[in-house]
C-alpha cells in the first residue's frame, strides 16, 4: 500500500486535483481511479518477478529476503523509526 501511496504522490498532477478539490470529490474523481489503476499495472510484473523468485525453491529465495530486510531497515531509518544499534 505504501508504495502505491508513494507513486501516486510523484504524479504532481494527481497532486494538483488533490489540492483542488474536498476530498469527497478527489475520492469520486476518475483520474484517480485510472492513476491507481495504471500504477497497479505498471507494477505488476515487478511484483509477479518477486513472487517467482520468493516461491521458488532456490537460494534466491534468501536473497530476497535479505535484499528486501536491507530496504527495509535503510528506510526505517530515514524515517527515524529505529534506532541504529
């Protein structure tokens, strides 16, 4: 879900109509719609390479997970959310 917020957050102008608007008529907008649609299927293959590579019974499968841990924790990080030991 974050990652869906933060790409419609880079489409400056969903974030325009966003400012334009009350929020019942953002949420009844179908540019919104189509924006998350689009952004749902543009994503769509990198998400269908992670589930290969996670299901699979290869050493990938450990990769991911520490490839996916370090994301994580960096991120975590630059939002002040852990501490660093």
């Amino acid at each position: 879900m974050q990652g869906l917020i933060e790409r419609l957050l880079a489409d400056a102008d969903l974030v325009n109509q966003t400012r334009a608007n009350s929020k019942r008529q953002f949420m009844e907008s179908q540019d919104f719609y189509a924006a998350v649609t689009k952004a749902i299927a543009d994503n769509q293959a990198a998400h269908n390479t992670m589930a290969d590579y996670f299901f699979s019974d290869g050493p990938a499968v450990n990769g991911v997970i520490v490839a996916l841990a370090d994301a994580h924790y960096e991120a975590a990080i630059d939002q002040g959310q852990v501490g660093a030991d």
